[in-house]
C-alpha cells in the first residue's frame, strides 16, 4: 500500500499545481496569442488552438524535469 499512497500524494500535487498554473496563466495576457498561435473567430463560431504555446510549454517543462532528473 506504500506505493499507492505515494500515487496518490503525487497526483494531489500535480493537481494543484495545475489549478496554481491555470489561476497564473489567466493574469498573462501573451499567453496563447503567441505568432504562431491558431485563432479563427466567425459570426457564430471561434476556434483557438495556441500551437506556438503549447510548443514553448513542453519546452520549458522538458527542460525542469531534465533538470530535476540530474
């Protein structure tokens, strides 16, 4: 049981930062309207799909968690 509680604690901080990250990004006003950055706006209909942000993203997270694997 050792190891599922450790899960357990692992994903309760995971989610958390999460909800921080998404509290955060909202106060960013770049974010998601990078070059790059799909965004189609019609009468009825909005589609966004911020490819450059998700780009930069998994970038920077690859970075810290090659970092912290050191």
């Amino acid at each position: 049981m050792n190891g599922l509680g450790r899960l357990l604690i692992i994903m309760g901080l995971v989610l958390v930062a999460a909800g921080v990250i998404i509290s955060i990004a909202q106060r960013i006003p770049w974010l998601g309207r990078l070059p790059g950055d799909i965004y189609i706006k019609k009468e009825n209909f909005s589609f966004s799909f911020p490819l450059t942000t998700c780009i930069l993203l998994s970038l920077l997270l690859s970075l810290i968690l090659w970092l912290f694997r050191r």
